[in-house]
C-alpha cells in the first residue's frame, strides 16, 4: 500500500516537472524538423560551401515585417521580395526606425514559411540574433545575409522570411 | 449469505459521529465522503447551469440584450471551469467513494484520512474561483483553454484561477492516487482484477490519467503566472517564447481529461445496462482492454484540437489518423453495450432509459467528433457552434446523463428510499427532448458558420438560436426537478423502501449489503464468491 502511493504520488511530481520539459523537447522537436517555422541560428558561410549550384533554379524569398503593438517603431524591409539562386549568397535590408523621444531597445523574432523551408534558409548575418537599440528617431538600415540550401525541396519556388520586432524590458 | 454475517456485528449500525462537524466535517467515511462529493457536485452543476442560462439568455435573439460583452466571455469561462471540474469531475469521484470500496470488498478507501482533505479542498477552491466575478475586471474570460496572450492581458483574475486550479489538480490527484491504492491494495480475496466491476475497472484506468496529466496542467498555468508576475516568456514571443506552446501544453492535459470525463460514464453505463437486461455485460475483457486502448491513445491526439494553428501536413496527417483510431475501441463499448441488451429481458426503470440515451446522444457526439477529427474539414468547423454541440454531446448526454442514470440507479442503495418511478421518468423525457431541442440546432448553427463564445450574432441564425435557448430553459428547469426528486428520495416522501437487492437483476456485492447501506461495512473482510459478481464468464 505504501509503495503504490509513493510511486504514484512520486510520478504526478514527475508529471508537473514533464509539463516544463515539454518547453525544452518542443523546441529541439521544431529545430530538427524545421516545424513552426524555426530555422536554426547563425550558420557559418563555410558550412554552406561546396554546394552543386544550379543556376537555372529560381526560388522567390519574399520578405515581411510586423511591429509588436507596444514598441513605437517603424520597420520594414526595403525590398520585399528577390529571386535567388539557392546555394548562393544574397544581401539585403531591413529599415528601422524610433518614432519616439526615447531610447528603445527591441528585439525581432523570425520564422520562414513554408515550414519545410525553413530548415534549409540559412542567415550569415542577421540583426535578429542581437538586441537592437535606437536612439530617439533615429533611423537604421539593418542587414541580412543568407543563403538558400540547395537541398531545399523542389516544389518549394516561393518563401517567406518574416520578422516581428519586439520591445525588450529595460 | 456473507452480508448477513458482516452486518449482524453492532458496530456496524451505529457508530455514525454525532454533531455536524463530527459526522462531515471531520468525516474519514467513504460513504459519506461520496455524499459530500455528490451534494457538491450537484451544487456546482446547478450554479454552472444559471451561468448557462445567462448566456442562452443573451443569446435568445440577436443584438445584446442582457449582458455586456466582457460578462458574457466571463460566463462562458466560468460555466465550462465549474462544470468540468466543479461538476463532472466531482460527481465521478462521490461514485468512486460511495462505490468502489463496496464493490471490491474493502472497509473504506486506503487513505481515508486524505480523502477527507481531498473533498474539503474543493469548496474553498471553488470560493476563490467564483470570488473573481466580484473583482474589478471580473472573472477570468479566455475561455476554458486560458490560451495567452488573450489570459494575460486580464486582470489579476489570473492568480486566483490559476490558485483554484493548482488546488483542484492536488485534490484531483490525491482522490486518484485514494483510488489506486484501494483497487490495487485492498481488493476482498478472489477479487481477482479481471473479476472487478467494470465501473472499478474504469476509475482505475480514469486514476491513472489523472496523476498523468493534472500535473501537467498545474505545470501550464504555473507558466501563465510567471509570465503575468514575473517577467518569464515562457509564452511571450518577445522574450523567445511561444504562445503555441502552451495549447501544445495544455491540450496534452486537455485530451486526457476529456476522457477522465467519460471513463467512468462507461463504466456506470456498463453496470446498468446488464442489470435491466438481465444478462451479463457483452465482452468484459474486450471492454476492459477497450478502455485501457482509450487510455492510451488519449495522450498522441491531442493537436487535433489545434489543427488550425498552422501545423505541417504531416502534423495534421498524424494527429487526423491517430484520432481516428480512437472510435475503434469505442465502437467496442457501443457495440458491447447493445449486444448486452440484443434479446436480454429488458425492462425500462429510470437508470435504464438513461442508459440508453446515453448510448444513443453519446454516439451523436462520437460522430461530430470524428467529422470535427477530419483536419481539412476542421478548418470549416473550428471554434463554430458545431464544437460546441460536439462536446455538449458527449459532455451532458454523455457524461452527465451517466451521472444522473447512475444516480438512480444507486440512490436506493445509497439513502434506503426507491426515487418515485413515475417523477423519475417524467424528469427523464422531459430531459431527453429538452437537451436535443438546445444542442442539436446548434450542429446547424456551426455548419453555417456561426462563431463560439460571442454575445451577438448575425440574424440569419436567430431562428435557431431561440430553438436552442428554450431547449435550454427547459433542460434547466428540468434539473431543479431533478433535485426536488433526490431530496424527496433522501426524505423518504412518496417512495417506498428500497429492499437490498434494489434490482431484479442486479449483480455486484453493492446489492448483497442492506438498504441503505450501513455505515461501516466490510469491516471483517468480504467472503466473495463468483455468484456475487456481475461479470464473471460462467454464466
């Protein structure tokens, strides 16, 4: 009797911890599979060398942005979509700007659509990876550099690279 | 013959304690644990059911007559937390008291002084929910699921929810860990498990579901009060989090739990049904394994109730097909359910045409369900009024009309007294035609697009939705009826005594005990043979 309720008292404990455990096993799940959206972080240019590159294959990345309600910015990309080749490198820029008198620090989040793209849409350099400070009105041009796996699968010819900026507690 | 026996002892007549906070209060008795659980059980049902009434209220014709918007959010919360686990959940653990320890021969629950706790937990939390409508902002109003951001940008509602909660999943599994320790420990000798009541059978599985996944929940709102309070992101996309993580979160919980809702309504279902049939219960392993099937397939279906949430083809393929899969050992207990009555000498008292309703409106509710399990479909149906009359379905003419079928069944046994047959029926017809009237035009409703949990809507559904209002009204009222006819019961007034074996074809220790069931009872041990028992094969 003792030891049926010690085990099953002890296993509600370990259900209340499996309930934050989820958070972490979310995560990884999603970074492996590329679901929700989630791309993996900085990658290396060197890590995407040697790709066989066919020049023929066009794929259209389509930029969007969005501010949180409470973060008094403006931003948007300055194009909003380019062909690339995948395997190759690409620039491009995202403008920001403080509406207020104050100084703000934000932060963007990002996600890529379709989500079986978004495993193989890989950011060199990205504002999204740092906090981003701007003065009062102070404008910015933000970069970002990336590059589109060749392994991206071939009915994918449109995606969509969106950023959400947020605004960071002090 | 073993009753006669146990019973003869004088301790087991009258060693009730004297005095009110004796006797409850302080009570360790199962039985009358299982009272204080069923009486607040049908308090909540009934408080929860004038919440409804409100909204039915509002929503008889179109535009805001009544209520304000934010209220009417309010309602619609607080009406499916009190139900869910002020009323349902409840009721199943006042039958799993009163019950279980008689059915399997033991002298009470394991634990009976944590049983005590477990009840009397319950009220205070309930206190502290319902005390958030008198707070400035009200009651908590993001829906049942408490999905953020919506629930965090209420006021500090959010504590006392997520306090209530935290108190009613400790009850939850401390009555859960009482009913495993009392099936798993306490059995009489040649109780064998596969001899058990399929109502014990239930409850044990329902147990085990209960310490898996309540936790879980108590873990997902502890996360919504740390975002609220203290600056965590768990779910807050600006700090890294993600808001789909928790209906990730919660519906692993909250599939669970449906089925924590229903278990043991098969398994009250699966004692009446072969008593007025009088033949054994169809299948007992087959529902025995049918129910562990359940169980299991409760805990990898849960996105189905996210499929609009922008899940990957594979997600939505997965979670479709493993929905799916659920009818098949459901479609077990249906299919065991009539071929228990399939040429068995069936008479109609009360508990038995509950019963069948239940068989019957339960499978409407199964089959919405699985037209809802259709993910490119879903996108049609989701968060319409066709969800709400799904798990209206399966929640009032499931859950509930097991509850109230077992009710009867067992209220005999329970206060001595036989309910009054013909007030009885009355309640149940009025009932049955009543709860079609309010949910089934509500099917139609959803097809035709009409969105859940708005005050105000469009007037091509006000034909419809005044059907359903005075399909609710009636429902409600039939329920004050319904408690006219307990108490009439409990006071003896216009019924007769109930003998012991209550039932002509009833089978179980419960009905070799006396009318009304002593006190103490058991106490020596129970001598149980196999012509005690419901379900044993050699028939």
């Amino acid at each position: 009797m003792k030891k049926t309720v010690l085990k099953t008292a002890l296993f509600a404990v370990l259900m209340f911890g499996f309930a934050f455990a989820l958070i972490p096993l979310y995560d990884t799940f999603c970074e492996i599979t590329g679901l929700n959206g989630k791309t993996s972080g900085q990658v290396e240019a060197d890590l995407v060398k040697n790709q066989v590159i066919d020049e023929n294959r066009k794929v259209i990345v389509q930029f969007d942005s969005s501010v949180n309600s409470e973060l008094n910015w403006e931003f948007r990309p300055t194009e909003f979509e380019m062909e690339v080749i995948p395997g190759k490198f690409y620039h491009t820029e995202f403008y920001a700007k403080n509406l207020s008198n104050k100084d703000i620090t934000g932060q963007a989040t990002y996600s890529v659509t379709p989500a079986k793209a978004s495993l193989y849409f890989n950011k060199t350099e990205c504002f999204c990876f740092t906090k981003q400070t701007l003065k009062a009105h102070e404008e910015v041009k933000m970069p970002v550099t990336f590059i589109v796996d060749t392994k991206l699968a071939n009915d994918v010819k449109i995606m969509t690279l969106s950023y959400t900026f947020f605004k960071l507690e002090s | 013959m073993s009753h006669a026996e146990t019973h003869s002892h004088d301790h087991d007549h009258d060693h009730k304690p004297k005095g009110f906070v004796k006797r409850w209060l302080m009570t360790t008795n199962h039985k009358d644990i299982g009272t204080l659980y069923l009486i607040f059980s049908l308090t909540m049902f009934i408080f929860g059911g004038a919440l409804a009434m409100i909204i039915r209220l509002e929503l008889f014709q179109p535009g805001l007559q009544f209520v304000q918007p934010e209220f009417f959010n309010q309602l619609t919360t607080m009406h499916a937390l009190i139900m869910v686990f002020g009323a349902v959940m409840p009721a199943f653990v006042g039958f799993a008291n009163w019950m279980i320890p008689i059915m399997i021969g033991a002298p009470d629950m394991a634990l009976p002084r944590m049983n005590n706790w477990s009840f009397w937990i319950l009220p205070f939390a309930f206190t502290m929910l319902a005390s958030t409508f008198f707070m400035d902002g009200g009651a908590p109003a993001a829906g049942w699921t408490l999905y953020p951001p919506l629930v965090l940008q209420g006021g500090h509602n959010l504590a006392f929810a997520v306090f209530a909660i935290h108190m009613l999943g400790i009850s939850s599994i401390m009555g859960a860990i009482n009913v495993i320790a009392t099936i798993m420990n306490m059995r009489a000798p040649n109780m064998g498990y596969l001899k058990m009541p399929l109502f014990v059978w239930t409850w044990l599985i329902t147990a085990f579901l209960l310490i898996a996944v309540m936790p879980v929940f108590a873990g997902a709102v502890t996360m919504l009060l740390t975002d609220h309070y203290f600056g965590t992101s768990f779910f807050n996309a600006a700090g890294g989090g993600d808001p789909v993580l928790f209906q990730h979160i919660f519906w692993f919980f909250g599939h669970p739990e449906v089925y924590i809702m229903i278990l043991p309504s098969f398994g009250i279902i699966s004692e009446i049904i072969p008593t007025f049939a009088r033949k054994p219960l169809f299948g007992y392993v087959s529902m025995v394994y049918a129910t562990a099937g359940i169980a299991f397939l409760s805990f990898i279906v849960w996105a189905h109730h996210m499929f609009s949430v922008g899940m990957p083809l594979g997600g939505e393929l997965f979670f479709m097909y493993a929905t799916f899969l659920i009818s098949i050992p459901t479609g077990v207990k249906v299919f065991n359910w009539v071929s228990t009555m399939w040429k068995g000498s069936m008479t109609f008292e009360t508990p038995m045409l509950w019963s069948i309703a239940f068989i019957i409106l339960f499978t409407i509710g199964g089959f919405s369900g699985l037209m809802l399990a259709i993910a490119p479909a879903d996108f049609q149906y989701h968060d319409t009024y066709f969800v709400v009359a799904h798990f209206h379905y399966v929640l009032v003419t499931g859950a509930v009309f097991a509850i109230i079928g077992g009710v009867y069944y067992w209220i005999p046994k329970w206060t001595g007294n036989m309910y009054s047959e013909r007030l009885g029926k009355i309640h149940f017809w009025w009932s049955v035609i009543s709860v079609n009237v309010l949910f089934f035009p509500q099917h139609f409703l959803g097809l035709a697009g009409m969105p859940r949990r708005i005050p105000d809507y469009s007037v091509q559904f006000a034909n419809w939705n005044m059907w359903s209002s005075i399909g609710g009204f009636a429902f409600g009222l039939a329920q004050i009826f319904f408690c006219i006819i307990v108490w009439r019961t409990i006071k003896g007034k216009g019924t007769s005594k109930a003998t012991d074996r209550v039932w002509e074809g009833a089978k179980g220790l419960e009905w070799f005990i006396p009318s009304p069931a002593p006190h103490h009872t058991f106490q020596d041990g129970a001598p149980v043979n196999d012509e005690h028992l419901a379900h044993v094969s050699s028939h």
